[in-house]
C-alpha cells in the first residue's frame, strides 16, 4: 500500500448522505457546526460559502471572506465549524436544520426557484482521524471544478445525483460508497493542485525523496529499517534524507516509523478488544522483538500501557 491508502484504510471513512438543496432567488442557510467531516458539490448555478475561522474577516466585518462556488465545485470542511451558504453577500441567512427538518423526498428547498442545486453528507472515521489526516488539511478543502484532471471527481458527484434522483435498489449504500471514492479523489486532486496548503506526511508525498521513504516504510513497516537504507530507497545520502525528511515531515524517518508502528498496534489492540491476539504476537507484526519492546515504545507514544489501551479503547 501506498501512504494514503494506508492511512484510509486504517482509519475505515465511512461516507453519509444528506437531502440535497434546491435554492432559487435570495437566499442564505445558517449551518451549526457538523459532527464530522463534511461535503457539499454544486452541481446547478452558484453560492457563496463562509466557514467561521476559515479566513480573515471580510471588508472590516465580522463574518469571513466568502469561497465562491460555482457549478461543479465541490468542498470537505475538516473542522466542526459554523458555516453559512448564501445566494449574494446581502441575503440574511435562516437557519438550516429547520430547512433541511421540512425536506421531502430528499430534497431540502430554500428562497423561490430551482436555479441553484447542491448535493451533501458526510464522513465518518475510525478513531485518530483529526491527528492523522484532518489536521494534516486546511478547515476548507475547494476544488473548483475547473481543476486539471477532475473528471474522476466530477464522475462520481454525478453518479451520486444519479443514485440520489432515480432511487434503485440498494441506492443509499451505492451512493455512500461512491462518496467515499469522491473523497479520495478531492484529496488526491488538492494535493497536487495545493501542496503548501498541507503539513505533515501529506506534504510528505509532495516531495519526492520524501514519498519514496514514506512508502518504503509504509510498504514494510516491520522491517528493521535504517537511516540508511531508506536514503537508498530514495537513491539520496543520508543526510539529505534526513534533512528533507524532518522539514518537510516535521519528524525524523525513524520517528516517524515508530508513530506508524503505534498506530497499526493500537488498530490491532482495538480490533482484538477481548485479548485474542496476544501482546507479543501484536508486537511481532508490527516490527517490535518483543511485548516488552512494543510497551515501552507504545507508553511513549500513547501515554499509557498496551494493556490500558485496550482495556479503555472498545473495538469500532
């Protein structure tokens, strides 16, 4: 596996879906922040997004600078965050659930008219989501549907109106897979069209020498790896890995491979929540000689014990 794919896997995202919205004339909605991570695509006219903290306040008022969105784009919010979609910057919002409360037939209406239509949901995740990815993402992810390569994006928005619209069997959990494959997608795009906007291993895959050490630790993370051969890995010297490695990671490679490691433990002790998979056999595979070797590096890490990790942590 690749680096994203890795993390995605472990971290199982789940996508949902929510009424989609018809909006004509002024209008504005009022969102209170989302549970999780969530989604909106455009995909008739136009509007206007504020996220609350996303952006400096806009002109000397209070509220923040709007994203313009237009037809085809879509956006994630990666923070629970108020936000605000409106048709101009003059339409007083009103507030959402009460809209989406009176949906019928999944379809939510606000203002008069049909000229804007937007599609939405969510993502749920595994534990350890926000430290792993969502953190790693800016609190607005646009992509304008201009962007070079979309088309897989645009693919699977338009199958998910198409599941939503004509309701064939089993629609919902077709249109919740798609949306997960959707989001792939928009994190691919975004990080080749806004590397700098990311931080952490996500900038990572950026740089080249970087990503090719990533995924040699990711393709055997229970290798006893070195500083050394993971710069040949990347056909560098060390130092130049570990330089690049350390500005661009914000960690050292083999800190970085102990923090990995962790995480692919704590998925085990949460997945054999009964004891089924002993200590040690969870050390093995992760790359650790022993139960007392992975403890001491898991109490680093985690601030508790192996064993009271898997005591607190019931399995998802």
């Amino acid at each position: 596996m690749d680096p994203l794919e890795d993390v995605l896997t472990l971290l199982e995202p789940r996508g949902r879906l929510s009424a989609s919205l018809v909006a004509g004339g002024r209008w504005g909605l009022r969102f209170d922040a989302p549970p999780g991570v969530k989604f909106n695509a455009v995909r008739r006219g136009s509007c206007l997004l504020e996220v609350a903290g996303a952006a400096e306040p806009h002109d000397g008022e209070d509220r923040p600078a709007p994203i313009e969105l237009a037809e085809g784009d879509c956006y994630l919010l990666t923070r629970r965050r108020p936000f605000t979609l409106r048709s101009d910057p003059a339409a007083e919002p009103v507030d959402a659930g009460a809209v989406f409360a009176r949906a019928e037939d999944g379809l939510a209406r606000v203002g008069r008219g049909e000229e804007t239509y937007l599609i939405g949901g969510g993502f749920t995740f595994g534990t350890r989501a926000q430290e792993l990815l969502l953190d790693r993402l800016p609190p607005v992810v646009h992509l304008p549907a201009a962007t070079p390569h979309a088309e897989a994006v645009r693919w699977a928005l338009g199958e998910i109106d198409r599941e939503l619209t004509r309701r064939p069997a089993a629609a919902t959990l077709v249109a919740e897979h798609l949306a997960v494959v959707m989001l792939v997608h928009v994190l691919r795009l975004y990080l080749a069209r806004e590397p700098r906007a990311v931080s952490g291993w996500l900038a990572g895959l950026r740089d080249p020498v970087v990503a090719a050490a990533l995924t040699a630790l990711h393709r055997e993370p229970a290798r006893p790896w070195t500083v050394a051969e993971l710069a040949g890995a990347a056909s560098v010297s060390r130092s130049t890995l570990a330089a690049r490695f350390k500005a661009t990671v914000g960690q050292g490679p083999l800190e970085y491979l102990t923090r990995w490691r962790i995480e692919l433990a704590a998925r085990r002790l949460r997945e054999s929540g009964g004891g089924a998979a002993t200590l040690a056999t969870i050390a093995h595979a992760v790359g650790y000689g022993s139960e007392s070797a992975l403890s001491v590096a898991f109490k680093r890490v985690v601030g508790m014990s192996p064993g009271d990790y898997r005591r607190q942590r019931p399995a998802r």
